[in-house]
C-alpha cells in the first residue's frame, strides 16, 4: 500500500519557467512533510519542508504547498534552472515516536535550456 | 565536517555470501535509518534506529540484519536470505523525535553476481 503518491514519472519545463512537482498521500495522520532532490549514484539532500500546521512555506526559488482537505502536496520552483534536474521525492512523516520517513516515488525533473 | 559516511560506494560479492554496509555519522543524532533505492519504487524503509541498542523493521526488512551498539554507527549486513539484494543502499540519519529532516549518506551500489 503506497502512502505517498507521485503519480508523475517526469515532468519536463523550459529554463526560466515554473514547475510544479505533485505528491499525493493516503495517511491522515502524517503531519510533517518534506522534499527531496537526487542525482543519479548519490544520497537526497533536503530542499524543503511543511508541517501540517501550515499550508504554505517558501525558501529562495523554492515553495511548497500543502492542502490538508485533499491530502496533497506540491513543490512550485521559479524560475526553472538547469541545475534544478534531478529527482525530487516528496515524504511525509508522523513527528512523535518514530519519525520515520515514507517516501514518494520520484518525479524526475528536466529543466531545458 | 558533520556528515554520515557510507562505505564503500560500489560492492560486489558473489550470490550466498553475506556482505555489510558501514553507516557512520558525526551529528550526534538519535534516528539513523536504512533505505533502498530500486527503479520506479522510490526509497523504501529496510530498518531504523532510534536509539542506542534499539531499532525496529522497516517495511522491507527481511533477508536483512542491524546492529546499534554506537550511536554514530548503524551497520547493515545484508544476508543470503534476500531474494534480490542488488541494489543502491542509502542510509540516514535524524535528530529523532519530532518532525526533522533526515540526513542522507552517498549510498553505497551494491552489486550480487
């Protein structure tokens, strides 16, 4: 049963406009989400997060957005940039005992010059 | 530099032999997690630690062992029972409790002939 949902593979953008990354999550009790980036052969690295308390929170080119009523989740990065190509993984936790991640599948992300 | 090193980056051990997988961190978390990585399956939660000399499955555990005998170490021995064991191996670490990022090691790609 996958908790966390990334129903896109892929999403190719042109250089210098929006994308919007979506993950979709089955489990009403996550309460902390977070987002990823990934090269090929190398560890994630954390772009971003959201507690449930909040529906919205922006770092620099980076925002993500939370919709608790539908359980979704996006990632908007403006303006696109080619170093932004990568696989972005969405998770979602329950803060408390465990703390442990479950993760999305993986959108790969192709920002064309 | 704080950071979680995983050692080595590529393996290679012949089919029935059991192999492990050195995680060492210096960020004096808590949490420290066990992930594997597959095509188009995302990250996939083999075991997790949230203390010292105490850890639980993940959802993929079997075919796998964990020690946590030290808080900066959580190796993983991946034993002859794992149907499939070719794989990249990602290993993290977190503060713990509560909602918190998790720090990722550069994987290590092991690979079963």
């Amino acid at each position: 049963d996958q908790q966390v949902k990334q129903n896109s593979p892929s999403l190719s953008v042109q250089e210098g406009r929006i994308s919007i990354l979506n993950c979709d999550y089955t489990n009403s009790m996550f309460d902390y989400f977070l987002w990823y980036k990934k090269y090929p052969a190398e560890g994630p690295t954390f772009l971003i997060s959201i507690s449930s308390i909040k529906d919205k929170n922006e770092d620099g080119r980076f925002t993500v957005f939370l919709n608790k009523s539908a359980k979704h989740l996006s990632l908007h990065i403006v303006p696109s940039q080619p170093g932004d190509s990568a696989v972005y993984f969405c998770a979602a936790s329950v803060s408390g005992a465990t703390n442990k991640l479950i993760f999305g599948t993986g959108t790969l992300l192709a920002v064309q010059p | 530099d704080g950071g979680i090193t995983q050692s080595p980056k590529y393996l290679f051990r012949k089919e029935g032999q059991n192999v492990t997988l050195s995680c060492e961190q210096n960020l004096n978390h808590d949490a420290m997690y066990w992930y594997r990585q597959d095509p188009g399956q995302g990250l996939r939660l083999i075991y997790y630690s949230q203390i010292v000399n105490d850890f639980q499955k993940g959802d993929i555990a079997e075919g796998y062992s964990v020690s946590r005998e030290k808080k900066e170490s959580f190796p993983l021995t991946v034993t002859s029972a794992q149907k499939n064991p070719t794989a990249f191996y990602l290993c993290a670490s977190s503060i713990g409790f509560g909602g918190a990022e998790a720090f990722f090691g550069q994987g290590t790609r092991l690979t079963v002939v």
